[in-house]
C-alpha cells in the first residue's frame, strides 16, 4: 500500500512539473505583439500520452483518467490531480 501511494504521489508530482514547465515557457515566450495559446490536443496530449497513458489511460489507475482535458480536470480517487 505504502509504495502504491509513493508512486501516485511521484506521477501526480511529475504532471505538475511538466504543466509548471510548459506555463513556464509559454510565459518566457511571449512578447508585447504576441501571445503562445496552448491548446490540450496540440500540447498537452503528446506530453502526457508519452508519460502517462501507460498508467493512466484505458487502464485508469486509481481512477484517473489522463486521456482527456475533462478527465485530467475530474481528477481520481484522491481527488483533483490538476
């Protein structure tokens, strides 16, 4: 039980270093004339289709679904992930 929850709480901490990154970018990017829109299915599916859809996709450990902007918003059994 106790490495199922360190292992949770590792990938939840990982989806949030990568959102945090990709915020982080798209703030370093934009300039006065311009500004980045991040869109989930252009940016942020690729992401987490590649770290986490192997846990979190059909197979939907702990409840979380990551294929999808609404799942990923939904969050799983331990509540919001995003």
């Amino acid at each position: 039980m106790r490495r199922a929850v360190t292992v949770t709480v590792a990938g939840l901490a990982g989806i949030f270093v990568v959102l945090a990154a990709i915020g982080g970018d798209l703030r370093a990017q934009t300039t006065a004339t311009s500004q980045a829109l991040l869109s989930f299915d252009a940016d942020i599916r690729p992401i987490v289709s590649r770290n986490c859809w192997s846990c979190h996709g059909a197979d939907q450990r702990s409840e979380l679904d990551l294929r999808t902007r609404t799942g990923m918003l939904a969050g799983g059994r331990l509540g919001q992930a995003v």
